[in-house]
C-alpha cells in the first residue's frame, strides 16, 4: 500500500521536532519517494546513523515486502 509523501513528512517531524523535511514522490506512485532531512539531532552522527534515525521515525513503514513504501531515496544533514 503506497504512502502519501505528506504522512512520511508528518512521521519524519514527529520524531525530528527540529527537522527541515522534504519530501517528493520521484515517479507518481507513492511508492518511490525522495527525502531531505536537515537536523542539529544529527549533529555529530555518521550518515548511517543518520539514515538510521529516519527509518526508526518511519516506524517500520519500510520493513521487508509488507511495508507500504517500497523505496526512499534519503539525503540528510545538519543545519549551515
């Protein structure tokens, strides 16, 4: 079941107060989406972590063949 780039925004914000987010659907269907995330929480964090903290933010939305976003292209970092 593919998931609307606004609820992955809205979990992202909720684990991430502080982030900047943003996120695009890369090919029209939900399922393929791209992220920008941009926090002080990931100050100090190699960009696996990072990535890491985003996917626990999910909340198992991208677990295996049952979750309901197939693939997230993620970019993230901290604020200028």
């Amino acid at each position: 079941m593919p998931m609307d780039p606004s609820v992955v925004e809205a979990m992202i914000k909720q684990a991430l107060p502080d982030a900047q987010v943003t996120v695009e659907d890369l090919v029209g269907d939900r399922n393929h989406l791209s992220a920008r995330v941009v926090s002080e929480a990931f100050r100090g964090k190699t960009r696996v972590q990072q990535h890491q903290m985003v996917y626990a933010a999910l909340q198992g939305k991208m677990d295996g063949m049952d979750g309901e976003l197939h693939a997230l292209q993620l970019t993230t970092g901290t604020p200028a």
